[in-house]
C-alpha cells in the first residue's frame, strides 16, 4: 500500500473510532494499537509501528494531531436542505409589502429555520463530536500554533462563517433588512454560530428547556413553538441589523 493510502486508511479508522467511543478522553484514545487492530479486523490490512512511524508520523502524538485535523475539515452539512425548505415556506405565505409584514416574516422564518437545524442536529450522528472537537482544537490553540490541527480549526470557522454569511445576506436580500451601521454580516454569523453550538449542547442536557416554547406570537396573537435558540437569534437580529424602509419588494430577485 502506497505511503498516502496508507495514511489516509489510518485517519479514516480514526475517525471511525471517534464517532464510536465520543470525546470522552478527547484524542489520546487513538493509539496505534488500536487503530491497527481495527483496520486488520474491518479491511484485512495489517499494519505495524515499523510501516507507520518515521514513515507518515513522527508519533503518536502527531497521528492525533491529524486525525483531530481531518475532523475538524469535515463540515457537517446535516440538515441543509431541511433548513432552507423551511425559509422558503415561510417566505411563500410572507407579506413583504409592509413593514410589519417584513418584520413578521424574518422573524417567522427565525423561528422556523432553528427549529428545523436545531431538529437535525440532534438526528446526526456527527453533530455532538463536531461541537466537541471544535471545543477540544480551541483548548489546544496556544500550543498547536502552525500545527495541522491549528490551521484545521480555523479553516473549519471560517467555512462555517462563509455558509452563515451567505445565508443571512441572502435572507435580508429577500427581507429588505441592512446590518446596522459598526457591524457587518460577519458578526452577526459569528454569533449565530456560538448560539448554535451552545443552543445544541443545552439541548442535549434537557431538551425540555430548549424547546416547545409557547409564546402568543402568531398574526392573530395565536400561540407558537419556539426554541431558545430562535429566542436568541431573533434578539441579536434585531439588535445588530434593521429593516430597510427604501427597501421594495422584488429588488433583490426571487428567492430561491
């Protein structure tokens, strides 16, 4: 087996084990030992220190470092499309000729796109160990600077950034809402994401306090469903962005 098939048959083991066992003991569970056991017992590959060490890492300790690398590389695009069928519905019935019409309607595809992500988070299989090894490579900062795992946690937020900047431009496109004067999109992506996480996380301690919120915010005063994660993000919306009121419907194209 070639030396990069060999490495990235290693990383892909490592990978395995870590959506298995979790982050409980962070990376250190990854030893060569057991990996190589795993690859013999799944692929029919044995493999030995002799084939590995020198030859793709130097040790231990940099194999983690780059498994911890490709994980962090791997964005977990779970719930996507279920995130922006549920924009688009909102949008579909949305009044965008008044303002109140276009306050209502951002705030209503707020409640129903955390709704929507925060429901396919907890469905994925990957969505826990992102959180945690994002957590794990920011505790690891100061002394991986300029390493694979470093560089790995930084390219990861801003891939993660660029898809919430695109998402929120888009919308405020449609909304005819601007980013009030001192910040940008960037900011507000910024912190959408660490209420995402953090919304997540709260979620899986006690699902009952994060969700099935009923509060009067229906057309009529009716009572909806919400998520403190929708609460959060409709709050800091409104905080660092505004209606447009030169705004007029149809400027920004069709949604799509």
């Amino acid at each position: 087996m070639r030396r990069e098939q060999l490495r990235q048959l290693l990383i892909d083991v490592g990978l395995d084990l870590l959506l298995d066992e979790g982050l409980a003991r962070g990376t250190e569970r990854l030893t060569f030992k057991r990996v190589f056991e795993r690859v013999n017992e799944e692929r029919g590959v044995r493999v030995t220190n002799a084939s590995v060490i020198g030859r793709i890492w130097s040790d231990m300790a940099d194999y983690q470092a780059d498994v911890l690398a490709a994980a962090l590389e791997n964005v977990d695009q779970s719930g996507v499309e279920e995130t922006i069928q549920a924009a688009a519905n909102a949008l579909a019935v949305a009044d965008l000729d008044r303002l109140a019409g276009r306050r209502a309607a951002v705030t209503e595809v707020v409640r129903v796109t955390c709704a929507a992500h925060l429901e396919a988070l907890t469905l994925s299989r990957t969505a826990s160990l992102t959180i945690g090894l994002r957590g794990l490579g920011v505790s690891r900062l100061p002394s991986d600077e300029g390493a694979p795992a470093a560089e790995s946690l930084r390219r990861a937020y801003e891939m993660y950034c660029i898809r919430w900047d695109f998402a929120l431009g888009r919308a405020f496109e449609v909304l005819g809402v601007r980013m009030r004067p001192g910040v940008g999109i960037r900011q507000l992506s910024m912190l959408a994401i660490s209420l995402a996480e953090g919304s997540t996380i709260w979620d899986r301690v006690d699902p009952t306090m994060s969700r099935q919120l009923l509060l009067p915010t229906g057309s009529e005063g009716e009572k909806q469903e919400w998520t403190l994660f929708a609460l959060g993000l409709d709050a800091l919306v409104w905080q660092l962005a505004e209606l447009d009121e030169d705004w007029t419907s149809g400027s920004s194209g069709n949604p799509e």
